[in-house]
C-alpha cells in the first residue's frame, strides 16, 4: 500500500469461494488467523491449500 500499511495478502470473493491470497506461508497463516473468527459460521473450511512459487512447489 502505498500509506506504508502491512499488507498481508489479498482477499477475493468469486461466487461461493472466498480465496486467501499471500506472498508466503507465514502471512498466508496469520491471515487465515485473522479471518477465521470474524467468518466463523458463514464460511464453510478451507478445501484446498495451495502453494505457488519458487520453492514451494
């Protein structure tokens, strides 16, 4: 961002599947941490994890 703000990843909403998108593991994992309870009970779990990118294939 360009207020300097952390950005840990994006969030998108396509139909029914609401997607986590981050640079890395790590701040994939905290924005999984933050979302979880603010969407307990409206989203159902996380189906499929992906990684991509160097190393992490």
């Amino acid at each position: 961002m360009d207020d300097g703000a952390l950005v840990l990843g994006s969030v998108s909403l396509k139909g029914r599947r609401l997607t986590l998108e981050a640079n890395s593991v790590a701040r994939a994992a905290r924005g999984k941490a933050l979302l979880e309870p603010v969407l307990a009970g409206l989203v159902g779990p996380c189906l499929v994890p992906a990684f991509h990118g160097a190393g992490l294939r």
